[in-house]
C-alpha cells in the first residue's frame, strides 16, 4: 500500500529546537507519529559488535531485506546504547519502544485517543513511526512482552514488512530503510519468547564486559568532572566483579561514582573524606554485600546448588557435589574450606 505523508506546518513563535509533532496519511487515516529520541550516545570500545550490528542492516542486493537481531547480555552493560550509536553511524532517526509485561498489540503499532469535540485521533507507537519516517526502532527488553503482543510483530519481522493496526482498519508497510532490533536481559521478570519469534530475531549479538581500559574510558565519558582516584576505585572494583562473574555494570559504577561526588561535595564545611564516601556509596547503590566480593560470589555459586562457573567437562559427566568429579574438593577462588579440620 502506497503511503504518503505531510507534515505539520509549524506553529507561529516556536522556536529554535522545537519540532512540531508530524502527522502522515495511511490508508486514508492520519498518524499522528512519535518524536524520534534526541540522546547524545558515543559507543566507546567493543568495536567488533557494534560492526555485527551494522552489517545486520546492510542490504547488499534489491532481493536482500535487512537482518532483525537480538542484543543479549546483563543489566546496564550498553545494549541500548549500541543501538542509539548505530543509529547514529547510519544517521537515521532513532525510536525507543520500551517493552513491558502490560505491553499490547495496539501500544505497538496504533492507539486510539479521544481528541477535541469527541474526535478520535490515532497515534502511532515509536516503533510504527520508526517504520514510516525510515527510522531505526529499538524494542527494548523485548522478552518482558507477552506472545500475543509478539504475535502482531510477525508479519513485520519476516519478509512481508508490515503490521496490522485492527484499531485503525489499516495496513502499515515498512519503508525501505527501516531498521529494527531487539534488546533482551535475563532475569525472573521476563517471558519466554515463542520459537517462530526467536526464528525471526536473528542473530544474536552477545555484550560483554568491558575491558579495563574501555570501562574507564567508558566512566570518563559520563562522568569526565570526577577525580582520577575515584574513577580508578570504581574501575577496580568493576574489573574484580567481572572475574568473578558477577553481574555489577558499567551503569552500577556510574551510579557509584555520581553518589560518592555528591556526598563529597555536599557541605564543604564538613567534607566527608574520598574512601568514606566511596564505600558509602557502594553500601547504598549496591548494597553491603558488595563490600566483599569474593563471598558474594561464593554465595551466589552456592544459591545456585554449588555449580562450578565456568563449567568445565566433568560438569558434564559428574553432580557438583560427586566425589568423583574432577574439581572435588576444590574451592573456585582458591580457597580449601577443609583448612580447619586439618589444623591439629
């Protein structure tokens, strides 16, 4: 379906920075379509991912269609932001859809709203106004959205390239230059998301932790007023959390940081000292046990019915727990937790 648009003119006295929403025709219905997010985001380090990212979109022959991928990985480690920076490297305008457990077919492509004099007006999603403008949508934490709100995304993520607005009584087609992906974290609150969605989401692109240099770098960027020694408190302490396996984040360490600065320089005429208010921020933005890492870790391996991280092979052969498994009687962090009964 052949789709044209119009924008709004804009309105008298606005000024400079101010974008006037923008209306296009469907099917003879006006969308009234969501503004485009503005942030500023540099993706710093980890290039490789942000190149599997950009090569999903690329389209090489008229017969190819643009890849649809996953981003995968803990809590605040940039999913989001490596999709805002490739945006920005394609120079596309970006939409955000957040997904929540409560998200429904008509949140993503069209709502209806009562307008003036008991008119309705349809308003279409970010990600629908990604779809019209040519724009790039990111689905973010796609897995909290339940199958039947997946379900009106199908026909969009395969070769057909549309959606149905039932709300609306239209069909809206893709504009060619649209880009879409998906972030996804893990956790308790998330949905299994069905196989025949999973088989349009593809690949997937797995985030890792930083290196010590980039997490740095990625500290300094957000937080360039903060002294050198707390940065470098704060990048310690991240890089010993991700040796461990533990899930503490870039955007922990940020809000780490941005609490110590405030408390600091809270009353100039009491200060509160560097360490004292470094470790009082750890305590509130990351709770108390995060002062000890390595039993946190050992709890956390523990909460998990002692199974060895990374598993090697005898985890596939032998319980955690077997007498004949390879690593028995071993602790991971190099501790004998036998020390006491052999002492005589």
């Amino acid at each position: 379906m052949a789709t044209s648009g119009r924008s709004s003119a804009s309105e008298p006295g606005a000024g400079p920075g101010v974008s006037v929403s923008k209306t296009l025709q469907v099917g003879g219905v006006t969308l009234h379509l969501s503004r485009p997010d503005a942030t500023d985001q540099s993706w710093i380090g980890q290039d490789a991912i942000l190149r599997q990212l950009l090569a999903c979109w690329l389209v090489v022959d008229p017969r190819d269609l643009p890849l649809s991928p996953r981003l995968t990985g803990p809590p605040g480690i940039g999913k989001t932001t490596l999709a805002m920076a490739a945006a920005k490297v394609r120079k596309q305008p970006l939409f955000i859809n957040q997904c929540t457990a409560d998200t429904r077919p008509e949140d993503l492509i069209v709502t209806p709203v009562l307008a003036e004099k008991g008119s309705i007006a349809y308003h279409a999603s970010a990600l629908v106004s990604a779809m019209l403008v040519g724009g790039v949508c990111v689905l973010d934490e796609g897995n909290r959205m339940n199958e039947k709100s997946w379900a009106s995304l199908a026909p969009l993520l395969d070769h057909r390239r549309y959606v149905e607005s039932i709300v609306a009584g239209i069909t809206i087609p893709a504009h060619p230059d649209f880009r879409v992906c998906v972030t996804m974290n893990e956790d308790e609150s998330t949905y299994e998301v069905p196989d025949y969605i999973l088989s349009r989401l593809q690949p997937t692109l797995g985030l890792g932790f930083p290196s010590r240099d980039d997490e740095m770098a990625i500290l300094k960027y957000h937080l360039p007023f903060a002294e050198t020694d707390l940065l470098a408190l704060t990048v310690e302490f991240l890089q010993q959390a991700h040796s461990l396996k533990l899930d503490f984040s870039p955007r922990d360490g940020i809000n780490l940081l941005r609490f110590a600065i405030k408390r600091m320089a809270q009353d100039p005429r009491h200060p509160i000292g560097r360490d004292a208010a470094w470790r009082e921020a750890l305590y509130c933005v990351l709770g108390e046990e995060a002062a000890d890492l390595e039993d946190l870790a050992r709890k956390r391996r523990r909460a998990m019915g002692g199974q060895h991280a990374p598993m090697g092979l005898g985890d596939l052969f032998f319980d955690p727990d077997d007498p004949l498994h390879p690593d028995a009687g071993e602790d991971p962090f190099g501790e004998d937790e036998d020390d006491d009964d052999d002492e005589s």
